[in-house]
C-alpha cells in the first residue's frame, strides 16, 4: 500500500514537471501562491529571534542602571553620562564618555574612544545628518564625526545613536543622568512578569495573523483546479482507477508544493535582506538576526507539503473523474448548512468557559486558541455556502453583471477561495481592534500634565542657571511663555532628617501656579497647606526652627547643607494641583527670600508654552536647550502615556497586518491570473462573438466586487461576535471602534480593487482571437 502511494505520488510529480507548458505553469502559479505564503510563515517564526537579539544587545549596551552603587575611581573605571535626545518624533541615543583609566570598558560597537569634539554615529544617525532635513540635529550635534557605531551598539538597523567625547564629568555623578561604571551590562536585568490580558492579546494576534496565511496556502494548492482535472480523465481512459487517479493528483500539488518551499526560501531570503534596510512602526532589524527556529523551519516544510496532499484529496472528493470526462459542470448538491455551523458554535462553546477569566493568571490559552481558530474556520466554512445562497438568487441586469452572476453560479466556490483568506484577515482584524480598543484604557494613564498651558518642560542641571536659560529660552523662536522654578528637599537634619518637605523658588506669576497666594511681593515666604500626603510641613513651618535645604543622607558625605531659619512673618498660602498635576506642598521662596547658596543644589526647570504653527519649534526649543549645556533635558508633555508592553504588542499587529496585507494582494493577483489564464478560450470566443471588452472588463469586477462584498459582510458579523466575546473574557464593557472596522473592510476592499486594475493589462490580452488557436 505504502509502495503504491509512493509510485502514485511520484508520478504526480513528474506529470507537473515534465507535462509541457501546461504542466509548468500551474506548478509555477502554485509554487509562487505557496512561496508567498511560507514566506511570510517563515518571517513569523524569525521575528522572536529578532527581537530577542535587539534585547540583548539593548541589554549589552546597558550603562546607567540606577543601582544607586557609586564606585570609586580607578584605572578601569568609565564615566558616563546620558544625552538622549528627540528629532522629528525619533528617539536618539546620545552618551558622553570620558575614560577615568587606561583599562576604561569601551561600549559595545565601539573599538576607541571618541575625544573631546568628536562623535561616533550610527549609520541611520549618519544618513539623517546629512540629508537636508538634518540640518537643525547638525546644529544640535555640531561635533566631528570620526566614525560609525558597529552592529554590536545597535538594537537595529535604524537605530539613532551616538557617542562623543567629554571631561569634567566627575562633579555631577549623581546616579541618574551621570554614572561612573567599570562594564556594560545589566547583570540582574528586571523581569516583570506578563499580564495576563496582554498574553491573551499575543496569542490572538498570532492566530489572527497566521490563520489567513494558512488559508492562502491550502487555495493556492489548488491552483488550476479545472484544467488539471481534465488531463486527469485521460488517465482513467488509459486505465487508472479513480483512486490512483487522485494520489497522482495529489503528487502533482505535493510538487507544486515542494517548488513553493524553494520558491518561499527565496522570498524569505528577499524579505530579510529588504528588512535590513526598512523601518516598520518605528521597529527595525539586522537582516542577521532574522533567523527562523530550526524546529519551526522543519514544521513548516513538512506541514506544507502534507496540507498540500490532504487538501486535494479533500478536494476532489466531489468531483468524479470519468475516462470520457470530469463531472463537475452538472448541477451541484446544495452545500448543506448545518456542518458549518458547528465550527463557529464550537469555537464559542470553547471560549465561553473563559468569560471573565482573561485576568485570571490560570487562565487556559489552549481554549483561547482552539476557540479563535474555530471560529476563523468557520468563516472559510460559511463563505461557500453564503455566496452559493445569494447568487442563486441574483438575476437581470446589465450584460456584464449577468456574465458575473452566472459565472459565479458555475463556480461559487472557487469564487469563495479567493476571497477566504481576505475575510478571515478581516474577521481577526476587527476582533483584535475591539480588543484593543475596549482594553486600552487599563493600559493607558493620565499623566495629569496641564497641556493647555505648557507643552514642553526643561529641567536645568550642572552648570547652567535657571536665569540664563529662561532667558534663552523666550528668545527662542516659536516659544511663547517660559514659567520657571527652583525645587528641592527640605529637613530638620543635615544627615537623615526625620522630617521633610519640599522648597519651590520662582517669581509670584510662577507661585501662583503652584498654590493659591493671598498676595505676594518678592521677598515673600510661603508655607502651603493642603496638599496630599504632606504632614510634616506644617511641622516644620514654625517661627525660628532651624532647618536645612539640600539634607544629606548615609553614605552621601557631600555636606553642601544650606541652613535656613523659618522667619517670623512666614505666609500661608493653599495648596493647588501645579501644572504637572499634582499638590505641591512645602516652602515656597520667592527670589530674595531664598538663601542664595541653595540655588546650585536646587534643580532648575521652565515650562514652556509653545506656538505649534511655528515649523519644527521643539527642535529650536531642543536646540537652544543643548547648546545651554550637556545637562540641559528638554521633553515633550503629553496628557496620556501609554504601557510600553501594550503599545508594543500594537505596533507588532501593525507590522503583522502590514505584511499580511501584502500577503492579501499578491495572493490574490496570482489568483485572479489564474482564472483568467483557464478562461482564455472563453474571453476570446466572446469577443469574436462582439461582446466589448469593457462589458468583460467589468463582468470581471462584478465576479470579484460580489465575493468580496459578501466575505467582508460574513467576516465582520464573525469579527464583532470574537471581539465582543474577548471583551467578555477580559471584563471589559463591550464597545464597537467603528472607525477601525470602517478602516478595516475599506483596506481590504481596496486591496481587491488594486488586484483588479492590475489584472486589467492580461485580462486585454487574453481578449485576443488568437487566443482560440489550439494545437
């Protein structure tokens, strides 16, 4: 049995390879359907290497850590400070380094230390400083460029980073902006545990996104279906039995198949090479790091060829392949509803037991996936039997729309094979966004910012006073207003103070914007009173207490302590909610009251309203902040802030749609072309007959638009229902995004209409006489 089996499926094979033209250009179509899609399965199972290789040479690049250790300085000591920066929305990754010894570590991708005045780049940072829109970053990094920063430094191709030279770095180590190291590295990087929502978003966006992919593989398999099955017949003339006839059908798809591996290998190897040099929703990649599992890459080339021999056995199941002919243009049976049903019933009786269970840790992600896959079945389930239904019912009209319906009434269900994988993506993409959307406020926090008034803020460190940079500031172009202060500590210590409270110092306009002031004159001093959390203060606010600005604490042996006396005429004032949104309590000094020795251990920062019409204000606001001083930090302000893992879980849809799309479009372009290529005879004959090839050209929209249509009604009704039963499971209100299932099926739907204006070109040429020449 298994010898027959063999000897069938072999000669399968050699009937796609050695079967002429015909032969070849089916298994070409087949293999370029099924190249396309292992291709993009591949690049699935390469992406968790890629990004667990970004991790790790983000973790190898690791300097300041925050640990709070503080080193002394020796021969192989390094300090490093950090000069992140922003341009056009971009992050950019700048570090100042000055060696402290000879056996300083470098950084990785670094071979030598840039000197004072010079900078090593990344090759993206590179391009971006010499392109014409980088001349204001060039003013901001005026400093030489010696050299680019090897992969090793990189989390990816486009990677903004830099490094350059500095001294006079030992003053300002404070742990968090300036840090003094002896290696690269974290080595007891922080591990948080995952929510368990966003493993649920995980494994429905892996389901979502590769449920399509497989659906294009099983209709690419089957591929000039009609035109095979009628050399088929000729082999029962010659003597086979209709077993051996479908195994050598079957060889001829597993051949098809096996060309489409090679075939999908080279594509992979295409994609990862053009990856290298692309960024996706600001995610990019070395093309290296692309590199699939060994034991997914095995999967994925033994599951193709198998689907690829069931599904043609399943296939021609209801076709009879007779010596004289293949029975398929008679009438078929209805296809029955029933057996349909029950994958999308099944797919909700499995996530049914998980409503309100997507916060539970114990959660059970076997459920979730069978559930979701079930039901994206059973949208490739429905769609034959809901197009079969609706155009049995169509009739009259125009010329071309009657060649559409009655053609989709011969052939209803390669009408729905090729649009199946367009609804299931659909389907999983609107499920997915309901998701998203009914989930996103839990992952989403109110920075209480007051953007109404500020829109930038600066915080002014080491060297630079708050004066001069104010007045920097409100020269710069676009800036509107600057409202300033000095903060820090306050305590009844010098060394650990028990009692503490904050001091703000600013003139009466920047005060006022902190608590409620009955008057004020400069001079004044202010109590606050209040404000949420503070105790202490009214404590401390009592006449002739002797307290100290800028408290040491153990091991810090700075004794930069300012004493400072209440005075007798201390004010009190109400605490308001400032404009970062919270209750500022403590002393607030106006600039005559406060001791001038406790300014430099204050830190300074400037609110800045900006004129958003102004071009690129925010860099000339980061420009003047930079040349004010290397600890001069400007940042954007923003009302909400979003979970870093939930935003990339988005961004990793949107990449996964992005490439699934494509996907969409050249799958079925390959289709669309194969359909026509069987019905060269039949365009010809009716154009020799008189029918206009603009009455065909639009029987072939109508034969698409209807499918479509169709699936994308079918795959939202699925999508909503998936969507609405997650949002169960989560606890989570059930809300419909509208406008991402508008954006949803209006992609989808231009998709199909780009396939069509590109299948217009041959569909012309196939329109021919000549094309009813045979030999």
């Amino acid at each position: 049995m298994r010898g027959r089996w063999a000897r069938d499926l072999a000669m399968g094979v050699r009937f796609a390879f050695a079967g002429g033209r015909e032969g070849w250009t089916r298994a070409l179509l087949t293999a370029v359907g099924v190249g396309l899609g292992v291709a993009l399965l591949l690049l699935t199972t390469a992406i968790p290497s890629a990004l667990q290789a970004r991790d790790e040479r983000g973790n190898a690049r690791t300097d300041i850590t925050y640990s709070g250790e503080k080193l002394p300085k020796g021969k192989d000591t390094l300090l490093v400070a950090d000069v992140d920066t922003k341009f056009h929305g971009e992050d950019i990754r700048g570090r100042v380094l000055e060696p402290e010894g000879p056996d300083a570590p470098t950084p990785p991708g670094v071979e030598k230390f840039p000197a004072v005045g010079e900078m090593l780049v990344s090759p993206a940072l590179k391009r971006v400083l010499e392109s014409d829109d980088g001349k204001l970053l060039r003013e901001r990094l005026p400093d030489r460029i010696v050299g680019t920063i090897g992969h090793g430094g990189l989390i990816g191709s486009a990677d903004l980073a830099f490094v350059r030279g500095g001294e006079g770095l030992a003053k300002h180590v404070d742990g968090s902006y300036v840090e003094r190291i002896k290696q690269y590295g974290d080595p007891n990087p922080y591990s948080d545990p995952m929510d368990p929502v966003l493993v649920l978003l995980i494994l429905v966006v892996l389901v979502a996104l590769l449920m399509p992919v497989a659906v294009f593989i099983a209709a690419a398999v089957r591929f000039g279906g009609e035109r095979r099955d009628r050399r088929l017949a000729a082999l029962r003339l010659v003597g086979s039995d209709s077993r051996m006839t479908r195994r050598i059908a079957a060889g001829e798809a597993l051949a098809g198949s096996l060309l489409g591996l090679v075939f999908g290998t080279a594509f992979f190897l295409m994609e990862r090479q053009f990856a290298g040099s692309v960024e996706v929703f600001r995610l990019s990649v070395f093309p290296e790091d692309l590199n699939p599992s060994p034991a997914l890459v095995l999967l994925v080339a033994v599951a193709v060829p198998a689907a690829a021999v069931l599904v043609t056995l399943l296939a021609l199941r209801g076709v009879v392949i007779e010596p004289l002919g293949v029975v398929r243009t008679a009438k078929p049976a209805r296809r029955r509803l029933w057996w349909r049903l029950l994958l999308p019933v099944g797919g909700l009786a499995m996530l049914a037991p998980m409503i309100g269970q997507g916060n539970d840790e114990e959660f059970n992600e076997y459920l979730v996936i069978g559930g979701v896959m079930l039901l994206l079945v059973g949208v490739t389930a429905l769609l034959p039997w809901v197009v079969e239904t609706v155009v049995a019912r169509l009739g009259g009209g125009s010329v071309s729309w009657q060649l559409a319906v009655r053609r989709l009434q011969l052939s209803s269900g390669t009408a729905a094979r090729l649009v199946n994988g367009v609804a299931v993506a659909v389907a999983g993409a609107i499920a997915l966004q309901m998701l998203f959307s009914g989930t996103e406020n839990a992952y989403t926090a109110d920075t209480g910012f007051d953007v109404s008034k500020a829109q930038m803020e600066v915080s002014v460190a080491g060297d630079t006073e708050l004066a001069t940079a104010v007045e920097r500031l409100r020269e710069t172009e676009g800036v509107r207003q600057v409202i300033a202060n000095h903060i820090g500590d306050l305590g009844d210590k010098r060394l650990d103070p028990e009692r503490t409270s904050t001091v703000t110092v600013g003139d009466c306009a920047a005060l006022r914007e902190v608590a409620d002031l009955p008057s004020c004159e400069d001079g004044d001093v202010f109590a606050v009173r209040g404000a949420e959390y503070d105790t202490d203060t009214p404590k401390l606010a009592v006449p002739g207490t002797k307290l100290y600005i800028d408290p040491s604490y153990e091991g810090d042996t700075r004794g930069k302590e300012v004493v400072w006396q209440v005075p007798e005429d201390i004010r009190q004032a109400e605490s308001l909610k400032d404009l970062t949104g919270s209750e500022r309590g403590g002393f607030l000094f106006t600039p005559k009251a406060a001791p001038e020795a406790a300014l430099p251990a204050l830190l300074g920062r400037a609110y800045i309203a900006l004129d958003e019409s102004v071009p690129d204000v925010r860099e000339h606001v980061r420009n003047t902040a930079a040349a004010l001083g290397p600890f001069v930090y400007p940042s954007d302000w923003s009302a909400t802030k979003q979970s870093d893992r939930f935003a990339s879980i988005r961004t990793g849809l949107f990449v996964g749609a992005v490439c699934v799309l494509v996907l969409i479009g050249a799958s079925l372009l390959v289709s669309q072309l194969e359909q026509l290529r069987e019905r060269k005879k039949l365009l010809s004959a009716l154009v020799a007959f008189g029918t206009r090839r603009r009455t065909l050209s639009l029987s072939v929209l109508w034969q698409t638009a209807i499918p479509i249509t169709l699936g994308l009604a079918l795959a939202s009704t699925v999508g909503l229902t998936l969507g609405a039963v997650l949002l169960k499971m989560t606890n989570t209100a059930i809300r419909v995004d509208w406008a991402s299932l508008l954006s949803m099926t209006g992609a989808a739907a231009g998709v199909v209409l780009a396939v069509t204006l590109l299948s217009l070109p041959p569909l012309l040429r196939l329109m021919r006489p000549d094309g009813l020449r045979t030999e």
